[in-house]
C-alpha cells in the first residue's frame, strides 16, 4: 500500500516531464552466426498520460524494446546498454529484487496471446483474487468494513467491480471458469483488468489486439483510450497496424531494423511524412473506399548479424545518396514534435 | 454476365456435438447454415465475418474438404456434393486452396522442387520430363527466381513461402482457388505485394478466386464481390464498392465501423458492437443477429430472413432492410 501512496505523488511531480525516457538503448544478442544487433540506439520519452505508438515489420524490434524495458529478455548471450530512466532510476541496471517493485505493479504488461499469458490450472476468480490480496490490501478492508462482510466475499466484490469497469458482464459465472473456456475478446480483456489492479503509471500493450477480431478490437481500444483519460496511466501501444495508430495515438514512433527512424505526433506523421520507410509504409496500408493498386516497399528487413553499413535502410531506399551508404544517419527535428533520423533532411 | 462456376445450394456443413454411443448425433455444431451462393467465373469473391462465424468452413466444404450434411455443389455444372472420393478425383485438381501459415503448410521436408513436384503429379497436361521445366516456369510466375528451385521452405521469407504456396496451388492448372486468410500472417507491405501478385495472376490465367479474410480494408482491393457471413449464414452479397458506400444489413456497417482507418482526421469513433458471437451450437433464434442489433423488431426474434434481391447479383438476409435503406440508417456521413 505503501507503493500505491508513492506512486500518487510521483503522478504529481512527473506532470510535464515524461514518465519514462529511454536514452540510446541497446540490445545484441549472441548466436551462432555471430552478434545480432537487434536495437541500436533507440530513444524516446513516454509522456503522462499519453497513448503512443510503436509501429514496424516484424523483426523490427518492437517486442525487444518492451520486454528491455522491464529486462524480461533472458541475460545469457544477451547484451543491453544505455537507459531506461523511470522514477529516477535505470531499470537496465536494477537487481532482479528491485525490479520486482515495478514490473507488474508500477508499469505493467499485455501481451498478443491472451489465454496464454492467464495461467491454465487456476479459476480466473482464484488469479484475480491473489492479485488484489497482494495489491489492494486496503480496499479489501475497507469493504469489510463496510459491508460487514468476510475478506473472501470482499475480494470478490472488488474483482467483479474491477472486471466490469473492462466491460465484462456475467462476471459471477467467470469468476469460476478456467482460461481455455472464454473467447479471446473476453481473456483479453480480462487481462487488461488484471494489469491495471495495481494502478499502473505504464502500460504496455504488446500487439494486446492483432489476435482479435475488428468488433472486439474496437472494444479494447475504447477501453485503451478511455484509460488513458480516467486513470492517468501512459500506455506504450506496440502495434503493426497504422490505422491503430491513426486511431488512438496521440504520437507515432517508426522502427526499423533496430532504430527509431521517426517519431512524430499522429496528425503531423501522417500528413507529412518524412522517413522513406514511413512515407512506403503508408502507402501499402489498404485503405476503405480506395481502389487503387498497393505500392509496397521492396526488398526485406536486412539480416541483423551482418546489418547494412550507413542507415539501415539504404538497400530498401529509392532516396539513397552516397552518404546514406557510410554513415548512420543523425536524428533531426524537422518540426515541433517530429524527428526524423535520415539524410534527406540534413541541410548540412 | 458469364457463367457461374460454381453454384452453392442451400449447402449445410454440420458437425456432430454430442454424439451416443448408438443412433444418431443429438446437437449439431452448424458451422454453415444454409448458405446459397452463386461465384461466376473470373471474378475474386470476399468472405468476411469474424472468427468463428464459419467462413473457413465454408471454404472447405466448397472444395469437399469438410463433410456436406445436406445440400448442392455445382462445379461447372456438375453435382459434386455427394461424389466419391474416387470419382472427385478429376475436379480436386481443378480446385484449389492457399493456407494462411505458410511455414505449416509447406513441408519442411522437402525442397520446393519436391513440393511442386508432388502437385505437377496431378497436373495429366505435363509430361514426366517436363516438370523441372514447369517448375521453373510456376516459379517465374510468382515472381521467384530458378535458383529457389533447390531450397528448403524454412530458408525463405513469410511473403515469399506464400509465393511458394502458391506456385503449388497454380501447378494443377486449377480453375478455382481458396484463399483462406491467405495475407494475414503478413506484414503490410509484404501483404501488398502478395495481392499484387495475386491480381495479376488472376488476369493472367483466368482464374477464379474466393478470398476469405477478416480484414474488411483489403477486400475492396482484392475483390469484386463481397459476401458476409455471420454466425453460419451468409447476411448480405453485394460488389465490393457498393458494400462500403451503402451497406445493407446492419451488421455489415458494424463491421465496417470497427476498422480503423490509417488517418487522425478521419472521424471512426470505432463503432462498438454489443455482445459475443453466438455459439453455433445454439444460435438465437429468428435472424442470428438479432441479440446485437440496434434496430431489431419483434419479426426479427421469431421468423429467420429470407434472401431478398437487391439487383443483379447482390441480396440481403434482413427483414428491416428495406425501411432501413429508405431511411438512410446504415449510411454514415
């Protein structure tokens, strides 16, 4: 409890400043072919209370940069370098007993399969209930207190007010069954409840909705967006689709091959997008009510062990000077709020 | 308008429930659900509907695939619904399927020669000697180059395994292929050149497709025709550009409302839709949709729709549908 009570005040220190900064981080890891560099030099800030988005092709390095976040990445033949800065403290270098205190409590996780990260052998009311035992001590009592009731029938009454604030209904027959016999749509959201018992100041939406369908899809953006609104928590969308992104964010990052090629608030990224790579992904979106034949962009995302020398792109690009082929491209702000790393946009 | 080419009549594919010991299944899962269909020859059908709505069922059960309870399949005007496996044997070369995981449908075994190989077996137009060439010829088709020929499947990308997959569809010189979610494993803009691909392969040899997918936004570019299915019943058919600007059934616009679309401006404030899918078990009586419908009427509960014609090829399952349309309710601003 003592943990809830900090992470209110910090809420009212960290208005402005970002909750989150991650400052040129780095991953690699060893395998036999030699060291793959999956991310190299990313950066970026999560502010309060915002959405934003994290889009790219697969083997882009979008989960990596998640699970770094909270180093859930096992530590053999891996290597990180560089900040994650939150709460004043680097989460890359925490022990494993400090970070206990964060991970799941103070930024918590969604991830794409939601019957398989809700365990299998337990009721779903046994795992929530464990969860606001461990969490919500207090609220426990004071609804014992007030409805002269047992800590059992407290637990549940705060598991059923919690699981329909994500929009579940018939929660008094859920609470009784097992992970495998609900839809997708409903572990999904059900897992959402769970990771925000704790109050998150972060939420992590690991492609939380490419397993589902569109219409329970749009159900859990709402809920995405209407968190975001009513409790205060930045969420870190990971996602592939644009028109999430388009949708729901408030700013957009581009990965490629390891790097964050731009990053930008939605309205200015899609008006006017700078990147080579975003302008192309952009194009290949299929779009309602357009029918014009897909342009896509050629060539695939470079081997990681031998990654192109220069900008990482430069194979794939049709923009490609001299210049792209030696050197890594340095970030540039081209607008407020809109960095763009390549050499289109070096006046030098 | 030219022929159809395969005609689907009141086709029903159930799956037994519960079944005793002796006699006969007690419930039946009905996974298609009197569905009649008519795909004319040349053009790329849609299939949308959510998961578990039976649009991969029905897929297979067009191919004989999965068991037919009751119903017709007209394939060139021949019944093969109730032929044997033997004497199917002529008609499954004509027709063909392409998986959505590529990397579980093509053998991990074999190199892609062997893969085409087993397929060209079936093809009585190539001779034995001719099937090196033939291959290299498939491969040319789906933009791959003939010295992929002796590779295995895990040394390719997802896009170009799917290109893989169907260089093995097209090497029985078929007349009609599946795609079952055959995009959606992939990324954007690999999937936009698998579609590319796709169309101009369409052109080409005249074929004949049935898309099945779940994302509504790729339809209108792959196909020109759209059919959606909900719970086992086909709701509405209509060509693709119509079904967008003015949908007909209203789960169709609810469908529609749930896509996002990849533009802040755009006002999509995602539509929500009430409720789960129905259990095919035990769909709800009446029109399936009735439970998540925000125009239903006291019909709608008791009397299942009949099928009614809007024009040409299109038709609707709704019983409102025609105070709907004169009221503008399904069309958005």
């Amino acid at each position: 409890m003592n943990n809830l009570a900090l992470s209110k005040e910090n809420e009212q220190t960290f208005s402005g400043d970002p909750v989150m900064q991650v400052k040129d981080l780095n991953v690699a890891f060893n395998n036999h072919g030699g060291q793959a560099k999956i991310l190299e030099g990313v950066n970026f800030c999560l502010y309060p209370r915002e959405i934003l988005a994290l889009v790219g092709e697969t083997g882009s390095g979008k989960s990596v940069t998640a699970k770094s976040i909270l180093n859930l990445i096992p530590s053999h033949s891996r290597e990180t370098t560089g900040e994650v800065l939150f709460d004043d403290r680097n989460l890359i270098s925490l022990s494993a007993k400090d970070l206990q205190f964060i991970r799941g409590k103070r930024i918590s996780m969604v991830f794409q399969n939601p019957q398989s990260s809700i365990n299998p052998v337990f009721t779903l009311g046994e795992q929530i209930g464990r969860l606001i035992r461990l969490y919500l001590p207090h609220e426990i009592s004071a609804v014992m207190h007030k409805n002269q009731c047992s800590p059992k029938r407290a637990i549940e009454t705060i598991a059923k007010d919690k699981l329909n604030e994500v929009g579940l209904t018939d929660i008094q027959r859920m609470l009784k069954l097992y992970a495998g016999q609900i839809s997708g749509g409903m572990a999904q959201r059900y897992r959402i409840a769970l990771s925000l018992l704790s109050l998150p100041e972060i939420l992590i939406a690991d492609e939380a909705t490419s397993a589902l369908d569109v219409t329970v899809q749009a159900h859990i953006l709402k809920l995405m967006k209407d968190l975001c609104k009513n409790k205060e928590t930045a969420i870190l969308f990971i996602t592939h689709d644009l028109g999430i992104a388009a949708q729901i964010c408030a700013r957009v990052a581009v990965m490629y091959a390891g790097r964050i090629v731009e990053i930008s608030d939605t309205k200015s990224l899609f008006k006017n997008p700078c990147h080579p790579y975003t302008k192309g992904l952009l194009k290949a979106v299929p779009k309602l009510g357009k029918n014009e034949p897909l342009s896509f962009v050629s060539g695939m995302i470079p081997d990681l062990v031998n990654p192109p020398r220069g900008c990482r792109f430069h194979p794939r690009c049709g923009h490609a000077m001299d210049i792209c082929r030696e050197k890594k491209p340095k970030d540039l702000m081209v607008e407020e709020n809109h960095r763009v790393s390549c050499f289109l946009y070096n006046k030098q | 308008m030219t022929a159809s080419l395969i005609k689907l009549e009141e086709v029903n594919t159930w799956f037994p429930y519960s079944k005793p010991i002796v006699g006969k299944p007690e419930s039946w899962v009905k996974a298609v659900n009197d569905v009649s269909l008519n795909i004319i020859e040349g053009e790329c059908i849609g299939l949308v509907g959510e998961s578990g709505c039976g649009k991969s069922t029905l897929g297979r059960t067009i191919l004989r695939l999965a068991p037919l309870y009751s119903g017709n399949i007209h394939f060139l005007g021949d019944n093969i619904g109730k032929l044997s496996a033997k004497r199917l044997k002529p008609y499954r070369a004509k027709m063909q399927m392409v998986f959505q995981d590529p990397k579980a449908s093509l053998n991990p075994k074999m190199t892609v020669f062997k893969i085409l190989k087993e397929a060209l077996v079936l093809n009585k137009r190539v001779a034995k000697e001719d099937y090196l060439e033939q291959a290299v010829k498939l491969l040319n088709l789906v933009d791959l180059r003939p010295e992929h020929i002796y590779r295995y499947p895990h040394e390719f990308s997802g896009g170009q395994q799917q290109r893989i997959s169907i260089a093995r569809a097209l090497a029985t010189d078929p007349k009609f292929i599946v795609f079952d979610e055959a995009t959606s494993a992939l990324d954007v803009s690999v999937q936009a050149q698998v579609i590319n691909l796709m169309k101009a392969l369409q052109d080409k040899l005249m074929l004949t497709y049935l898309f099945i997918s779940h994302d509504l936004s790729i339809m209108e570019h792959v196909c020109s025709r759209v059919a959606v299915m909900y719970a086992g019943q086909v709701v509405e058919v209509q060509n693709s550009r119509s079904l967008f600007d003015a949908p007909r059934h209203p789960y169709t616009r609810a469908l529609k409302n749930a896509v996002p679309i990849a533009d802040p401006e755009s006002k999509n404030d995602l539509g929500i839709l009430k409720g789960d899918v129905p259990k095919l078990s035990n769909p709800p009586s009446g029109c399936h949709f009735h439970p998540r419908c925000d125009f239903r009427d006291k019909i709608c509960s008791k009397v299942s729709p009949e099928v009614s014609k809007i024009n040409g090829n299109s038709w609707v399952r709704c019983h409102l549908h025609e105070k709907l349309w004169k009221h503008g309710a399904l069309i958005s601003e």
